[in-house]
C-alpha cells in the first residue's frame, strides 16, 4: 500500500480507498495512541492499544504512515473547527471518519475548541452532530465542560446558547473544585457571574487543589533547607574530621604498620646500606649548599635591577585606578538620585493609600454604610498594609540590591580582572548567605497562600458570587 502524503485532500483520500477506513478503525473516539509499549511509573508494561499495532498483515512503514494519517484527521477536524468551516466537520463527522468528541493531542474536545474560537455557529453544529455539551475536556491540565471554558473566557453569548438552548448544567463541579461560576468570578466576567446562578460547591477540593500546589512548593522549599544544614553540619564536618584523618592518616600509618611488620626481616640490611650512604649524602648536600651560597650576590643583583621596572608598573596601574574613579563616582551619583526618587515614591504611595483608606473609612461612616461597605474599608486597609509591609520593603531591598551591582561594578572597573575575582567571590558567599532564608521564603508563601485559599473560599460560601 502507498504511503498517503500530506498534500492528499483527507476526505478524497479516504472516500477514494474504501478499505481505508476499516484499517483506520475509524471512526476515531480517541486521540491515536502510540505504536509502541509505555511503562507504568512501576515498571509495569502498557501494551499498544492502537489497532494498526496489532494487524499482522501491515509493515512497520505502512503501521507509521497510517498512524500518521490517523492523527492527520484529527488535526484537519480542528482545523476545521478553528477556521469556522462548518460543511468539512460535518463531513468528517456524519461520514464516520470521527466522532464529534474526539480529542486532540491536548485532550481538549471539538466543542471545547468552538467555545474557545468564540464561534456560536460551529457550536450549533457540533450538538447537532452529537458532541456532548456536558463532555469533560482538558483545557490548561485541567478537566473543564464547555460550559465552564465559556464562562472562564467572560463569553456571555455562548453561556447562555450552551445553557438555555442545550440545557449546559452550571452545577457540575471539576475535579479541582471548579464550577462554571467561580471560573467566571475568578476571572472577574461580571456579567458572566451575574447571569449564572448563585451556586456553592466544590469548595473542599478547590481549596485542596490550591494547597496541594502550595504544600508540593513548601515541601520542596523544606528540603532544600534540610540538604542546606545536612551539607553544613553533617557533610562537611565529617569530611574534615573523618574521612581525612582516616585516609590521609589512620589508614596510611596503618597499612605502613602493617607492612613494615610483614618485612620486619629486611630492615637490618636496609639500616646497613642507609649508615654506608650517609657520609656520601652529607658531602654531597654540603657541594649543593656552597653552590646555592656563591649564586647568592648574583640573584640580588638580579632582583635590584628588576625594582624600577616593578615601581614602573605600580605606578602605571595606580594611574590607570585613579582615572578610573570619575567613572565610579558618576555611577555613584547617579545610584543616590534614582535610590531617592525611588524612596520618594515609595513612601510618597503609602501616604496616599493611608488617606485613601481614612477617606474611605470616613465616608463610610457619615453615609452609615448605605453606599460604602465595609468590605470596601476593609479593602482599603489591606492597601494600606500592602503598601507598608510589602511595597515599601521591596523598594528598600531593589534599593539594597542595586547598591550591590554599583559596588561591583565599581571594584570591576577600578581593579580589573582582580576586581572580577573578588565580585565573583562576594557573589558565591552572598548566594550561600541568602539561600535558607529564600527558601523558608517559599515555606511562609506556600503556607499564606494555603491560608489565603481557604479564607476565600469561605467568602465564596458566604456569597458565591464573591
């Protein structure tokens, strides 16, 4: 059989080999499954479940060439889809090439890929194929209905064609947690959750899905700390006050021991012929010592005349250092004006935050909280610590942060290659210093963001339209 190409038209091609189809096993319900067997995170074997796999009457380039025709269709379907071309889907469809909820390589379905495309007329068409309006498909990693992928994406027009005129249930729930509504909410569609129902649910596993994210990052964070004090307390203690002492020490006195036990005999003749080469030794050692002293005059006289090429140099590159502290003083400068400016601000915008919030907090009061809630004060304080407590840290730390680089480019610029040496040096211990706290950073985000979670996932049960 030839290999289809890319260039044949999908459905001429299939219409024009009648035993196509069956070899195919079309229609497709399920993206193409490999060729070949995949492993279990146990070790267990996944025989192939594609048919080409098993029909003993194909080659292996045949099997290739049609597994590739197999995934050709589903891509030319979500082609279709994606280009609005309603006569090709139904086509592919009503003649049995596909089913209208095969998924693509993602594990999003057709119907999913209409509401993302924002076309209601290839919606239309695909109910009426039969595509499942209440049909899972994986959007981003996460299993989502149509319904929720509209709503998720603010598209009030296809919300209510899913809902009102194929009855899309709002009320399933995710596997995360996730409703129609709260997707709609998170992605602040107004409209969306204004039409939508008032619905609670989900509300356990949401917050678990959350947590699970934020405990996996803690975890990680945790032990990096815990292989930070092992290396530190443990490793290096032990390599300097163990394994050196055993091999550099012990064991070599040991094993010389040893072996000088084992050939305890053949020390008396060794002793012998060391006392006979002694003599000869020192005689020799003494020529050495009366060459080296009369070599003595001449290698001073070498180093003198050497000193005012070293003065020279020392000169030239004390020079060149001193041309170099404008550059350094002009980076300077130009550090304090902008680390200013940036406190300015930074102070500048917790002023306005605590007089918003007062304002807030006294218009609220005056109007006994008929047009100001106090949500809204609430809110108005959380600005407030936001800009003390977070705001105002960061530009501190931007501003200790960039006196690093300035300081660093200063000894680079003044010193050169030492200079790189020496930044490269302060960096690694600089690394080392802020490793622990950077990563019990990540335990008190994971926790607070755990915590943040379930808070508002209680505002959501209070009002699920929150």
């Amino acid at each position: 059989m030839a290999a289809p190409t890319d260039t044949t038209p999908i459905l001429t091609l299939l219409t024009s080999q009648p035993a196509l189809p069956a070899l195919l096993a079309l229609p497709l319900t399920t993206y193409p499954a490999p060729l070949y067997t995949l492993w279990t995170a146990a070790g267990a074997p996944l025989p192939p479940t594609n048919p080409l796999a098993s029909n003993p009457d194909l080659s292996d380039g045949e099997r290739t060439a049609l597994h590739h025709l197999q995934k050709q269709i589903v891509a030319t379907l979500f082609d279709a889809v994606a280009g609005k071309n309603v006569e090709l889907v139904t086509a592919l469809v009503e003649q049995g090439f596909v089913s209208p909820d095969v998924p693509d390589a993602g594990g999003r379905t057709p119907l999913i890929a209409a509401v993302e495309a924002g076309n209601g007329a290839m919606v239309c068409a695909l109910v009426a194929l039969g595509a499942r309006v209440g049909g899972y498909g994986t959007v981003g990693g996460a299993e989502r209905t149509p319904l929720m992928v509209a709503a998720a994406r603010g598209n009030l027009a296809l919300a209510k064609l899913l809902m009102e005129d194929f009855g899309a249930d709002d009320g399933v729930i995710a596997p995360d947690g996730q409703l129609a509504l709260r997707l709609a909410a998170d992605g602040g569609h107004r409209d969306v959750v204004a039409y939508l129902p008032a619905r609670r649910g989900g509300a356990w596993r949401r917050w678990k899905s959350t947590h699970a994210v934020a405990w996996r990052r803690v975890t990680r964070a945790a032990g990096k700390v815990w292989w930070f004090f092992e290396v530190l307390l443990y490793e290096i203690p032990k390599f300097f006050l163990w394994s050196v002492p055993k091999h550099v020490v012990v064991k070599p006195l040991w094993e010389g021991g040893k072996y000088c036990w084992e050939n305890k005999h053949k020390f008396g003749g060794w002793c012998k012929r060391q006392a006979k080469a002694f003599p000869g030794r020192v005689k020799r050692a003494g020529k050495a010592v009366w060459k080296g002293m009369k070599k003595v005059p001449k290698g001073v006289w070498s180093v003198a005349k050497e000193i005012p090429g070293v003065i020279k140099r020392l000169v030239k590159w004390l020079w060149k250092v001193i041309t170099r502290i404008p550059a350094a003083m002009k980076k300077l400068c130009v550090w304090i004006w902008e680390s200013l400016k940036r406190v300015g601000k930074a102070v500048g915008h917790v002023f306005m935050r605590v007089v918003a919030a007062l304002h807030t907090t006294v218009a609220a009061v005056l109007d006994f909280f008929r047009t100001i809630k106090l949500k809204d004060v609430w809110n108005g304080f959380c600005e407030v610590f936001n800009a003390i407590f977070r705001g105002l840290p960061k530009v501190l730390w931007k501003i200790v942060y960039s006196s690093g680089i300035l300081v660093a480019g200063i000894i680079i610029g003044l010193f050169g290659l030492t200079g790189k040496l020496v930044v490269f040096l302060i960096e690694a211990l600089w690394y080392v210093a802020k490793y622990v706290p950077r990563q019990l950073g990540e335990i008190i985000a994971g926790i607070w963001t755990s915590i943040a979670k379930g808070y508002h996932e209680i505002l959501v049960w209070i009002n699920p339209k929150h």
